[in-house]
C-alpha cells in the first residue's frame, strides 16, 4: 500500500509540477511581450 500511494503521488505531484512549469512561462512570456510592446509605446510617445 504505501508503495501505491507513493505511486499514485508521484504522478500529481508530476503534472501539478509540469502544469505550474507551463505557466510561469506562459506568464513570462506574457510578460516580455507586455514590456516590448510597453517600450516600443513609450519610445512612440518621446520620440
């Protein structure tokens, strides 16, 4: 039973870690689009 359990742990424990892997980058890359777009805003409006 406890080898079960440990069994039946280590895969959630697997996709909650791939699923919060996916996104931190989904926001990373959220968050690099957002500050170019950002920059190239504020580059419009001094230049």
């Amino acid at each position: 039973m406890v080898r079960a359990d440990s069994g039946s742990r280590q895969p959630l424990s697997y996709i909650t870690n791939q699923t919060l892997r996916v996104s931190i980058e989904a926001a990373h890359t959220t968050g690099l689009t957002t500050g170019a777009t950002g920059q190239i805003g504020v580059t419009d409006q001094t230049g």
